[in-house]
C-alpha cells in the first residue's frame, strides 16, 4: 500500500478531495483542476458509478459478478465475456507466460483455501490432500481466451480470482473517465494503487509515500515524485493470517501452493497504466528478489523492500533508477 499527498504543503490547499468506498477499501481522488462544487458531485458520482461497473464485472465477492459467472459456467464450454473483462484477463495471462507462471489468476481456489477469499477464513492450515488437489487444477496454460469471439472457458475447475489486477483496472477506468470529462491534473488512489496525471500545482509534481512494511501506524519510508504515471503496490504486511505465530501472506505461490514465503515485505511498480503495474507488483512479490534479473529483462521500473533484521533493505531495478534520477535512486537505496 502506499500513501498518498502524504507530503501535501499549504501549496496544495487547492485540490479538492473526493472519497467513497468500492472493493473492500477506499478510493480517494485528488482534483487540482478547478472545479465548481456542482460539478465536484457530479464527478464524485461518475467515479462511483465507473468503480460499481468494474466491481460487477470482476468481483469474487458478488456471487452474481460476469466474473463468478464465468466461474460457474461448465468447464470446457465458451462463455462470452464484456470487452473489460476480456482485456483484463488478456492482460493477465500474458503477464503469467511473461512471469513464468508467478501470477497466475487460475490461484482462487487456492486463496479460498488459505482462507483470503469469499469463503470462510479457517485460520489454520489447510489439510495436504486438499491443497495438492486443488494445485492440480490450477494453471494459467487451462483458460482459453478467444478475443475475436469474445468468449473463454477453462478447461479445468479452477476458479479465477482477478483481485490482484482488478484494482488496478478500476484505477485506469476512473483516469480515463476523468481525461474524458476533460481534467488533467489529478491523483486516483484506490487503496495504495494510484494513478497520477500532470501536476498538484504550478512546477509541483505530485509525490507518493512508500510505507514501512509493517502492520501498524502509517509511516512513509520513501517519497518519490510521479507524473503521468501509476503506481501499485504489493505487500504481505496488511492482509495476513497467523497460526502459531506463522504469518501467511495473502499471495500465493502458484507453483506450490503455499503462500509466499521470503524476505521481500513489500514491491512497488511503476507503469503507464496501473493493471499493468498492479499484476507486476504481484507477479515480483511471488519471485522476490529472484524476479530483479525478470525486471531487467523486461524493463520494469520496480522498487523492493526487503527485511534484513531489523532492518529494511531497498532494491531497484534499472529502469526504476533511470525513472527517478541518479540522485534521488541513491538517497532511497541510503534508506532516505
Ligand atoms: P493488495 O490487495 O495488497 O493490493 P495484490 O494486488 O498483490 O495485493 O493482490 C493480491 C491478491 O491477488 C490476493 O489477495 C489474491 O486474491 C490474489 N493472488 C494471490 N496470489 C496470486 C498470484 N500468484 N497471482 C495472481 N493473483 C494472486
């Protein structure tokens, strides 16, 4: 998660805030065009209505969702599937086969099983037979998409949980929205994945907060500047279960179906457009620091946060660096 204007000076007494509540969190929307207060209400409703869209498309938490839909549809028939649902789950399974299988949306039933999905929390370990059986099924390579149709199936039962891409969709919806409805200097935050277009002010880039990875108060470890740019993060520190004083992250590792387990906290990505960055944030929090080499590869401005000790140890990939400048790079990575 990330914290957002959390750095706002006098300068920025300006912007307006708009808020509401979607996805089991908060969105947060910071306006530094001017606007009229009739014309506030009305925004304010228009990012509502863009979120409860995407919300009825690719929630696992509404048993009516087109995605629990397509969760439902017998195994091995087609199922035509809305244009957003269908970019987001191309989007999704091109970065598996670019990750190697790290993300992996085919994951649902194995996240119900460790309990952070719709389905009761068990607070305990899952039974060894239950978990390889639901592995079994599993596996990006099972769904099908057919874009010119329109249509997918999978040819397993897995069940397809879009959260840590969904969010990120809804972020650039709401972007679009608000270019269309013709503004340009805005901040979207929907619980840590924000998107941040032009400026908070006159020569003022707007500037995230990168928080300690550590369940309690709210600190910003890092600030960096962004402009025209998304930001998502993923961390194992706010949504976790613990058994015998064992945290179990909420990100499963698809490979053995455990969730992950490394010293990497948290991972910061940034992208033009936030599903992207979501989904990488995700996919870089399975493979920890062994997907920096996957990052230089494909160029991903990527920043990690790695516990050492009591310590925090930063890492950033190259592309990362070239985004925030040589000076600002090595005051982050001196913990500044
Ligand atoms: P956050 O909720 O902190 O923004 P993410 O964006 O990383 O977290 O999304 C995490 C969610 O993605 C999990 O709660 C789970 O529903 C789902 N998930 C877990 N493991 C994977 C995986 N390997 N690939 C894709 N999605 C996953």
């Amino acid at each position: 998660l990330v914290l957002a204007g959390c750095t706002d000076k006098p300068a920025e007494s300006e912007v307006k805030r708009l808020e509401g509540a979607i996805f089991g969190t908060f969105w947060m929307v910071s306006l530094a065009d001017p606007v009229s207060d009739s014309r506030l209400t009305e925004l304010r409703q228009g990012i509502q209505e863009t979120l409860e869209r995407v919300d009825w498309q690719m929630s696992t938490w509404k048993p009516e969702s087109e995605l629990m839909q397509l969760n439902a549809h017998p195994v091995g028939e087609w199922r035509p599937v809305s244009a957003d649902l269908m970019r987001v789950l191309a989007l999704s399974q091109e970065i598996s086969a670019q990750s190697d299988g790290a993300f992996d949306i085919t994951v649902g039933n194995l996240v119900n099983l460790w309990s952070f999905g719709p389905e009761q929390r068990p607070d305990s370990i899952p039974e060894p037979e239950l978990l390889a059986a639901r592995l079994e099924t599993a596996g990006y390579q099972g769904l099908e998409l057919d874009s010119e149709a329109g249509t997918a199936r999978r040819q397993a039962d897995f069940f397809i949980d879009l959260s840590g891409v969904a969010k990120g969709f809804g972020v650039d919806e709401v972007a679009r929205y608000l270019a269309a409805e013709g503004l340009q200097n805005y901040l979207v935050n929907i619980g840590g994945d924000i998107v941040a277009a032009g400026q908070r002010a006159a020569e003022q880039s707007w500037r995230i907060g990168i928080e300690l990875p550590h369940s309690g108060v709210q600190v910003a470890h890092h600030i960096i500047p962004v402009t025209n740019m998304s930001v998502a993060t993923s961390g194992d520190y706010r949504n976790y279960f613990e058994v015998a004083g064992q945290r179990y992250s909420h990100t499963i590792n698809p490979v053995t179906g455990w969730p992950i387990d490394h010293r990497v906290a948290s991972v910061t990505v940034l992208a033009p457009e936030n599903m992207d960055a979501d989904a990488w944030a995700t996919a870089m929090m399975v493979l920890g620091t062994e997907g920096l080499p996957l990052a230089e590869t494909m160029g991903l401005r990527v920043l990690m946060l790695e516990r050492q000790g009591e310590d925090w140890v930063t890492h950033l990939s190259s592309a990362m660096v070239d985004y925030l400048g040589e000076e600002k790079a090595q005051s982050l990575l001196q913990g500044g």
